[in-house]
C-alpha cells in the first residue's frame, strides 16, 4: 500500500461533525484532529466565547468555514436539538457526532453522594448522549452511513472509592455502545466509545494535581506518565475513518497500561 492509499484510509474530507465538550481538553483535541483530517467540526461547549474562540483557531490555521461554534448545554434536550439543527443547516449532514462532553458532580465516597448530584451525574453523561444519537442517527442510517463515538473513561471498567457515581455513568456508556451497535450496524452506522485512563485536563485536576497523587498514577502505569489530550485525537480520527470501517461496538482503551496493572 503507498503512502497516498494509507493517508486515504483516514481522510475525512466532505465529512462533518460534531464534538461535545470540545472548547478544551480532549474534546478540543479530537475536534483539531477531525479538522485536520479534513473534516468541517461544530464546536460544542456550554459557554459560547469559549466555543468561538477554538472555532476561530481552527479557520485561521486551516480556512475559513472548517469550524463553526455552537454553544449548548448537556443538561437541555431543546438545546441540544438546537446544536443538531444548526448543524444541519450550516453543514448539509452530520457524519460524525463525538459525545465527549460529561460531569462528574460529586468527589468522594458513594454514601455522601446527593440524589440531586447522581441524577446529573446520569442525565449528562449517558442520556445526554442517548438524546444527541437519537438526532443524528436518523440521518446517519438514511444514508447509511456515519461514525458516532462516545468518550468513556477506564473507569467504566474499575471500582474507586472517590468517582464512584461517574464510573457507573461510563459503564453504562459501554453499554449504550453496544446495543447501538447492534441497533445501528445494520445501516452502516457504527457506534464505539474511547476509554481515556487519567488524562492532563482541567477536568481531571483533582486526580493528578497534588504530588503524592501523581506519583501513585506514574508507579500504576507502566508507560510511567499519565496521558496529554493529543494521545486521545487520534482513535477520534480512526474511529471516524475508514480506517475504522469495520470497527463497531468497540471500546478502545488508551491509558498507557493501566488497567493491565503495574507493580507500585
């Protein structure tokens, strides 16, 4: 295979998306990364200064019309079905949707957790998502045709005595995943989720800030580093591709080993 074949397995040139969350951090990442690849990105996040000022990156560096900004909050099925329709009218179609965006409401042991704080916990980060794939996939399978990822988190996978409540919600994200598999494959549609392990972002701060912690996540993970927000993009793109298409119902796991363990 040539160079030029293996760059057209992940070009996403004529493909639109949209990414939740993606004002900063990972989100902001893989929108860079889709862009890059050639993809016209919504940017999403709840404050709109913030979307229009990644949006305005982007079309200085790659050209104007690559990136529009769509402020929208997880916690609104209207705006939500706003960030979809804007979509659509500016960008013809939505071929790939990135839930990315999610809370985690509550830091510490699951009995000091609030009934009030489980349910945002659950509504923003799984029926949030279960909402933004309901708009799009119509679309996407009348095509047949479209990429839908959901960011996840290894904790979905493991047990802790501080996150417990956003660890469910990434589980059940699996979960989702693999039913809209099912659901949606028929069509050429296909549904996977990434599994970040602790990543240098504001909204894992808490996990890594303090030195004693982030010695404890270097001696758990065997590459000795937690990861950067770039070392995510990439399974974006994959994923989005068709590099990836005959991946579906899959959760990509990039943690640089820790959930195979390591001694501490």
């Amino acid at each position: 295979m040539t160079k030029d074949n293996v760059m057209k397995l992940f070009d996403l040139t004529g493909k639109s998306a949209i990414v939740t969350g993606s004002s900063r951090g990972i989100g902001k990442a893989i929108a860079e990364a889709l862009a890059e690849a050639g993809a016209r990105v919504v940017i999403s996040s709840r404050q709109q200064q913030d979307c229009d000022a990644v949006a305005a990156a982007i079309n200085q560096r790659l050209g104007e019309g690559r990136a529009i900004a769509i402020a929208a909050s997880l916690s609104s099925k209207e705006t939500l079905a706003a960030l979809v329709a804007h979509t659509n009218q500016a960008f013809g179609a939505i071929d790939i949707l990135v839930c990315n965006a999610a809370s985690n409401p509550h830091y510490g042991p699951m009995a000091s957790i609030s009934d009030a704080q489980f349910r945002k916990a659950f509504d923003n980060n799984v029926l949030a998502n279960h909402w933004l794939i309901s708009m799009v996939a119509p679309g996407m399978t009348a095509r047949k045709d479209g990429a839908i990822i959901l960011v996840s988190s290894i904790g979905g996978f493991r047990g802790s005595r501080m996150i417990g409540a956003y660890n469910i919600t990434k589980a059940a994200d699996f979960q989702l995943v693999r039913n809209l598999a099912l659901e949606y494959g028929p069509a050429n549609v296909r549904v996977n989720a990434i599994a970040p392990g602790v990543i240098r972002t504001d909204f894992a701060r808490t996990l890594y800030e303090a030195p004693e912690r982030a010695e404890v996540l270097n001696r758990a993970t065997p590459l000795g580093r937690i990861g950067e927000p770039g070392e995510i993009a990439g399974a974006a793109v994959f994923l989005a591709s068709r590099a990836g298409a005959y991946v579906n119902g899959h959760s990509l796991v990039i943690d640089g080993g820790m959930t195979i363990g390591a001694e501490c």
